[in-house]
C-alpha cells in the first residue's frame, strides 16, 4: 500500500480509503489482493475518459522510461548522447517529475528490456 500510496502522491491510509470505498459490497469497483489493486470492470476504463486518459499516459510514459533505461545502460557507455527530438521528449518527460517510486514499479520490465538490448 504504501508504495501504491508514493506513486498516487498520497498518504497509505487515504489510498486504502479509496481502494476500500470503491471495492465495498454493493460497489466492488476494485479489488484488492494483497498489494495489487484491480479495476474489476473494464468497462470503466472504456467509459471513464479521464481514467482511460491516465491509463494511456501511463503506458506512454512507462515505454518511454524504458526506452530512456535501454538507452542509458547501452549508449551512455559508448558517449552517445540524445540529440534533436530525442532529446526534445526526454526534457518534456523529466518535467513530469516522475518519483523514484513510479519508476520502481518497472524495474523487473526495464532490467529485462535491458539484457535484450545488450545481447
């Protein structure tokens, strides 16, 4: 929760009051297991433009950072830096400001994307 909490820019117990509102009987929106919190009907996502917004935002700027760690682990080595529209979407991404903790989410991913590259 607290990591769920870091990411959202909240307090654990003001992400838990969301989760457990909208995951209550009669609601059952989400559901929680654990740490992993799901969206039970996807048609909310379909239906809910500003949540299908952030879910597509967040796919953007999840491939996005992997690109920017592929590029970091295999090009930075060799002095090879961003340059023209390269550069241009690394800069408008850092504005995000994106904590250590959103990125941490993606390690596994990113770790693995790496190793790809590499070989």
């Amino acid at each position: 929760m607290a990591d769920l909490a870091a990411v959202a820019g909240a307090q654990a117990a003001e992400a838990q009051e969301v989760i457990d509102t909208f995951g209550a009987e009669g609601v059952s929106f989400l559901r929680q297991s654990g740490s992993l919190v799901d969206i039970t009907h996807e048609s909310l996502i379909r239906q809910w433009s500003r949540l299908r917004e952030w879910a597509l935002q967040e796919a953007a700027d999840r491939k996005d950072f992997e690109q920017f760690a592929i590029f970091a682990a295999t090009d930075l080595p060799r002095k090879i830096w961003l340059r023209g529209g390269q550069l241009d979407r690394a800069e408008e991404w850092f504005k995000k400001g994106l904590t250590k903790e959103w990125a941490k989410q993606y390690r596994q991913i990113i770790s693995a994307s790496i190793r790809v590259a590499i070989l």
